[in-house]
C-alpha cells in the first residue's frame, strides 16, 4: 500500500510502517460522540427559540394589508331610502405601531338590499355629504354631484362612488374597511 496523505481520506501508514485507519473508519470516541451531541442539541435549541423572534418580527410583515370586517350597526337602525353616514373606531396595526383611526361610510338600505359607500370622492378624495333637500351627495370641492345611488350626475368625477363589500349576519350590518370600485352604474332618481 502506498503511503497516503492524512487528507486523502484513506488510511495510510504511518513513519514507522503502523498503519493509521482513515477517519471514516475510526471509531468515535466518547468525547467525540458527548461532543457532537452537545453541539447538535445546541443547535436544535438555538433554532427552536429563533422561530419565535423571527415570527414576531415577520409576522406584521405578512399580515398587513389584510381587509378585515367592521360592524356599522343594526340593520334596523338605518331607515329605508335615506342615506345614513355611520362612524367607527378602527384600530390599524402597520407593522409593530397600532393607530386608532376614524373609518367613515354612507349607508343606504333600498328594498333590495343594502349599500355602503366609501365617503371619498371619486374626483380628488375629498369628503362629500349628502343633501337632503336635492336629495343627491355633493362634493364641495369641485361640485361634484351623485345621485342616491352613487352614480355621477354632475361634476367632474370620472366614475360612480366606490362602495365596500358589506354582508348582514344575525340582523347586523358588516362592511369590508376596503373599497372597491363600483362594476356598474344604473341611476335611479329617489
């Protein structure tokens, strides 16, 4: 046999012609096993107790943006025919900071169903109200008008209200706190 390198990863004879077994095929010694074991179980460990750090700090991360419902009231409580604005306390969390805010939205009850606007003008953003005595919602910014339905019948706006999802549950109105714009506009006159 030829006198191998230690770092062949054969066995090899020694200087002195004793042959040395490759590390392969050394026996592991109880230091060496008690060592690796240390080491093993310390890593487990390390890795066990850094998910939870990494959860806590990606977390927020992979949460944020997710609509979530919001009650507006009882069903009841909004009359048939007549746009009502409903005010509600959210509590947003961007991140690791959680912010009270306002959420404000119109909500008109027909026959056929209910309809929650969002209170932005399609135009610029801004606020509008609505107007019972010409019964329509007007911007004051730039004179944007819409009909009861959300439809524009005057003014600069380039499309309807945008409205958010909203669903009834045990005589309970919730709305989705995204808006979404509105499909189509048929304008009726209230």
């Amino acid at each position: 046999m030829a006198n191998e390198s230690p770092s062949s990863g054969k066995g090899y004879t020694a200087p002195g012609g004793e042959y040395v077994a490759a590390p392969s095929e050394q026996d592991v010694t109880r230091r060496q096993w008690l060592a690796r074991f240390f080491w093993a179980t310390t890593s487990l460990v390390g890795v066990g107790m850094s998910l939870p750090v990494v959860g806590y700090f990606l977390g927020p991360i992979l949460r944020a943006g997710q609509p979530t419902d919001v009650k507006l009231g009882k069903v009841d409580d909004f009359p048939i025919g007549v746009p009502q604005r409903v005010e509600v306390t959210l509590f947003r969390v961007s991140g690791w900071v959680t912010e009270k805010t306002r959420q404000i939205a119109w909500v008109l009850r027909k026959n056929d169903g209910i309809v929650v606007f969002d209170p932005h003008c399609t135009h610029l953003g801004c606020a509008y109200h609505w107007s019972d005595d010409v019964k329509q919602f007007q911007c004051p910014c730039h004179d944007g008008r819409f009909d009861i339905n959300g439809c524009v019948i005057g003014g600069p706006p380039p499309r309807p209200l945008d409205t958010y999802a909203s669903e009834v549950r045990d005589d309970v109105l919730y709305a989705v706190t995204k808006p979404q714009r509105k499909a189509s506009c048929r304008s009726a006159k209230a």
